[in-house]
C-alpha cells in the first residue's frame, strides 16, 4: 500500500508509557479461547498453555512487545503509529466525501493507540480484546502489537491487512452513525452481531474500493485483506482450535462471509450495497 511514512492525524491519540501496559499475550489468548470457544476453550487452550511454559520458555505467543514490524520504518520515526493515523485518515476522509455525495455530514471517530491497558467510554479496554470500536465514545482502540499476532499467529501478513483491521472499525462507526448498532446484540450465525461485523467488512471494503481508484493500492493488498477476513471467520478459528465448527456461538461470522461482504464493498464501493441487516443470506 502507498502511504505517507510520516503522516500525523489530529484524530489520533497516544496513550502509549502511560501505564496499565503488560499481560496482552496470554490474556488476549484466554479471551479469544473464550469469545470463540466458551470455557471448554479456554481449559483446553490453558492446558498447552501449561505444557508450553513447561516445555518451551521464553515469550510463549509472542503478543508482547514492540510496534508491528510489518510496515516499513526510518530511523528514528514511529511507523505504525504513522500507519494508522494514515489509514485512518485515508478512511475517513473517503466517508466525509461519500457523505457529502448523499447530503449528510459526516462525524469523525478518534483513534487511541495504547499498549496492555486503556480507559475507554465502554469501560476497560485491554489487548485481551484486540481492536475495538467503542460506540459510547466513537472512538477505535488499538494496541499496535495485534498486528504481530494477525501476521505471524494467524497468518495474515502485509501492510493493506493491517489497514484492513482499521478500515474494518471504522465500518462499525459508521454502523453507529447509521443507528444500526442497536441490532447486534443477538448471537448465531444469523444473528444480529454476525450482521453487524459483516456490515464493518463490507464498509471496509467500500474503503479499499476508493484507495484502489486513488491508486494506493499496490499488487498483492486486495488478497491481504482477503487473507486477513479468512483468517479472523468464526468457522476457520473454531475449526482450529477445537476441530468442530458451531454455528449457535458464532458472533462475526464465516470466513467466506467476511471476504464475501468485503469484496462486495470492494467491487460496489457503495455502502448501499452493505445492508447486512436486510439480506435474506449471509
């Protein structure tokens, strides 16, 4: 992806050496056991915790540590938070002009970049939970080293995932914007939390589509982002971790979803085209 190493945005805030950091790696594994799985997950996730640090030593999961490494970096210079104060901006300045277009203001969402632990509008905010979109204060919480975890544990490398993963939030701002949020609280593979997470692919998508016709897009990001929506499908980590798929807990959706709802925002880039919440089939 084209961007701009040493872009700054007003929208983004730092809260990195500010304390409450340490404890991302094993909690966030414990959460996504959790979250994906359920308890029997998470028994089964701590017990080749345990043989692990019998066994192995040093940094288990390696999810604790420095910035992404994924993007290119200078001397001196703080890349990653670059690239998501780019992307971010990229992202939101693409819906200000799709809001224009439908005589609509659009309403910038923030960007807190932290590490281990933050405050949030939602409560507390750890890297247990990955990047997240708080609705109550339109802000989106990063702690940069998930990306170490999107590229080397689940095997979705490449600068254009990372802004996938932002573009991906933004979608659910807009979601909250649009008044949509309400509905996803239900879980299930119909549910309304699944709709709401393929309606942030899809936006993210509709994103994608406006930087490829900006020519930001380099050979190989469209199937980054594609890689990375495989990756994160609710099917493919249960698959994974438990060798059975349960539709019933599902709560973002299949892979094939989560790529089919980003290429349909890829090849439409109109957000008419993400109506989650009307679509007879997922």
């Amino acid at each position: 992806m084209r961007w701009d190493p040493n872009h700054q945005s007003e929208n983004v805030e730092d809260r990195r050496g500010q304390g409450g950091s340490g404890g991302g790696g094993i909690f966030s594994l414990v959460f996504l056991l959790f979250r994906h799985f359920g308890v029997g997950g998470v028994v089964v996730g701590l017990l080749i915790i345990g043989g692990i640090a019998l066994f192995g030593g040093g940094d288990m999961f390696g999810l604790s540590g420095s910035a992404p490494t994924a993007t290119a970096s200078a001397p001196g210079t703080d890349s990653g938070k670059a690239f998501v104060s780019f992307v971010l901006d990229d992202a939101q300045n693409t819906w200000s002009e799709l809001y224009r277009e439908r005589g609509k203001t659009y309403q910038p969402a923030r960007l807190v970049v932290f590490g281990g632990r933050t405050e949030s509008g939602c409560g507390a905010g750890n890297a247990a939970t990955g990047p997240f979109y708080c609705p109550k204060d339109q802000r989106v919480y990063i702690d940069l080293d998930f990306y170490r975890a999107l590229r080397d544990k689940l095997g979705a490398p490449g600068d254009f995932a990372q802004a996938y993963v932002i573009a991906h939030e933004i979608g659910h701002h807009i979601t909250q914007l649009e008044q949509n949020l309400g509905q996803g609280r239900d879980e299930g593979a119909e549910g309304g939390s699944v709709r709401v997470e393929l309606q942030a692919d899809c936006y993210a998508g509709v994103w994608a589509h406006s930087a490829k016709a900006r020519q930001l897009l380099e050979m190989g990001d469209f199937e980054e982002a594609m890689r990375a929506a495989e990756a994160i499908g609710d099917d493919t980590l249960q698959q994974q971790s438990e060798g059975v798929v349960r539709p019933e807990s599902f709560t973002h959706g299949t892979s094939e979803q989560r790529m089919r709802w980003f290429q349909q925002g890829f090849t439409s880039g109109k957000p008419e085209a993400c109506n989650t919440f009307g679509a007879s089939k997922l």
